[in-house]
C-alpha cells in the first residue's frame, strides 16, 4: 500500500511540473506577442506624429515617407515579436 501511493506520488508531482512548464512557455509566448504588437504600434505612433510634424511645416511628401517608415517599422517589429514567440513556444 505504501509502495502504491509513493508511485502514484511521483507520477503526480511529475506530471504536474510537466504541465507547469508547459503553461509557463505559453505565458511566455503570449508575452513577446503582446510586446511585438505594443512596438508595433509606438513604431506606427511614432511615424505618424512625424509625418504631422512636416505636414506642419508643408512637406508633404516628406510627410508620406515619415509615414512609411513608421509602418514599416511598424512591420518590423511585429515580425521580431512573432519570431520571439514561436521561440519561446519550442522552448
């Protein structure tokens, strides 16, 4: 009897820590997404506060480009936060 519930025990203690690290990684994974998308956004922010600035002064062609490097920052580091969370799902 005592043999039985040490083994039983053991197997539980196991198989809780297994799934412990399992929803660790998940946590992790939902962490860099939500970072990846909060650039993302500052990245986009950013280029347009930009592009308003020399639609002030008249440029707006400037203003355009300042508007596309935001998004494509923007891109850019969505893409990062995707590659860190596949990463940190495979961890």
């Amino acid at each position: 009897m005592k043999q039985s519930s040490v083994v039983i025990s053991v197997l539980l203690a196991a198989m809780f820590g297994l799934c412990s690290l399992g929803w660790a990684g998940e946590m992790k994974a939902k962490m860099e997404e939500l970072k990846g998308d909060t650039k993302a956004k500052v990245e986009e922010v950013k280029g347009e506060a930009k592009a308003a600035v020399e639609e002030a002064k008249g440029n707006k062609v400037q203003a355009e480009v300042e508007r596309a490097k935001g998004k494509g920052n923007a891109a850019m580091e969505k893409a990062k936060g995707k590659v860190k969370e596949l990463k940190a799902k495979t961890e």
